[in-house]
C-alpha cells in the first residue's frame, strides 16, 4: 500500500487534493512507527501551507503534537503535561487517533523508537506553538484558545512569565476578534466531488470534499478540475455533471472517464 500511494503521488503531483489524500493515507500506514507517521504529518502541513491552507496546516501539526504527548505520558508522567492525546481531543476530535500508536507499538526506551528531536517536551512545545499560529491565521480562535489552554501549564510550571503575558495577550485579542467579527468571519467553500468511471479504477464511484477558498464559485472549482483532467484523459473522456442530485450511473458510459462535481 505504502509503496503503490507513494508511486501514485508523482501521478497526481498537479492535483493538491488527491495529492494529499495519498499522503494521508501513508501517514496512517505508519501507525506503527511514530517516527515515520510524525515526518509525514509534518510533509502534510507544510504541502497544507503552500496552499495557504491554514486550518489543515495546523490540525496536521496539533496530530503530531498529539502523537508526541502519547509517548512523553509513557516516558514519564507529569502533572503539568498532558494526559495524553485525549487532553487535545478539544482541537480536533480526531486527534485521539493518535492513541492507537502508543498502544500498538511505543514502548518507552526501545532503541531507535520516537527518537527526532520533537519527542521532547521543547518538540511538543514547538508543534503546539505552530499549529496556534496557523489556527490563528484561519482565523479559527476557539481552537487556538485550546491549544494555550494545554501549553499554559507548561509555561505555569516553568515559570515563563513572558511566555504567559504574550499568550494572554494574543488570547485577549482573538476574544475581541470574535465579538467583532461575529458570524462575518469568512471561512471556506466545500463541494462535492465524485469519480465515475471504471477507467478511474479505485477511485470509481468514490466522492471527496473538496475545500475551496470562501468565495469560490461552483463554476470555478469545475473549470479547475476540468482542464486537469482533460489534460490527463483527453477531452473526449471527461464530462461534468454540475447537478446536486444523486448521480444516476446508468446514464453513464462508464467505459469513459467522468468527473462528477456537486456544489453542496
């Protein structure tokens, strides 16, 4: 599996959504090397940040952060880390996935296991600074608040004042930028995209969302990804279906490729 996504990246090296499906699915094929899954949860963010996709860069890095507390916990309990991957499960919820590592593999101490310079409490720190600032630019300030409320202990326990003034600083900014902004906070577009086709192989009859800057139009994300395709299969074999109903696979002459995009 590993070694068939990593050929396919260089397939779909124009395409950023396949592209980074394909490494997430690597990612969660090395749940059983920490190392190796925290280096691809690092590729994932930056790949996330050339796109100017803030909200992902720093969920990818809050997943590492996560993977990181699960093995300090085993290494040494201490009052002012966290518990785990469970106490970041308020950033994202699906950081608790990071729990399987830990408990399929990690065990504290095995030579050449968790041994990168972030499986310290400065890596962790690090992770955790970076993933607020790109929550920060996505302007996504009730999970930044999160993540100081994990690091704020830390600071407390070392007794960091200039570290505590600035985090109650920022924090005291993003709250007023909440009650200003209200509802107005301008987020990001998602449509619908299925693949149809049996040319398309495993990808036949599967559906993505896509994510789009917020003021991206239907008719953009379509001509988009029309033109990539054309220019992969050739014009004749792609037709957008620009319909929000279910896609009737019995009009299709699935002996072509297709593209289905369905704005949501």
């Amino acid at each position: 599996m590993i070694l068939c996504d990593t050929v396919k990246m260089k397939d779909y090296s124009e395409d950023p959504e396949m592209l980074l499906d394909l490494m997430h699915r690597i990612a969660n094929c090395y749940q059983n090397s920490p190392d190796l899954r925290l280096t691809w949860l690092q590729n994932m963010a930056q790949n996330h940040l050339q796109r100017s996709n803030y909200a992902e860069a720093g969920q990818c890095l809050a997943h590492a952060a996560g993977l990181v507390a699960e093995y300090l916990k085993m290494l040494e309990c201490k009052q002012y880390m966290p518990d785990g991957c469970c106490a970041l499960q308020k950033i994202s919820i699906n950081i608790l996935e990071e729990s399987a590592v830990s408990d399929d593999v990690v065990s504290p101490g095995e030579e050449g296991i968790c041994t990168g310079k972030y499986f310290t409490e400065n890596g962790f720190i690090g992770l955790m600074e970076q993933a607020a600032v790109f929550l920060m630019h996505a302007n996504m300030y009730e999970a930044v608040n999160e993540v100081y409320k994990v690091l704020i202990p830390i600071y407390e326990s070392c007794r960091d004042f200039k570290k505590l003034s600035q985090v109650h600083s920022k924090l005291h900014e993003y709250f007023n930028r909440i009650l200003v902004q209200g509802n107005k906070r301008l987020f990001a577009t998602y449509f619908r995209v299925g693949f149809y086709g049996t040319r398309f192989d495993e990808l036949d009859g599967e559906e993505f969302i896509y994510k789009e800057p917020g003021i991206t139009k239907l008719a953009e994300i379509a001509h988009r990804l029309e033109s990539f395709y054309i220019e992969k299969f050739g014009r004749n074999f792609v037709e957008i279906i620009k319909d929000s109903n279910v896609v009737n696979r019995s009009s299709l002459d699935l002996s072509n490729k297709f593209t289905s995009h369905i704005f949501l």
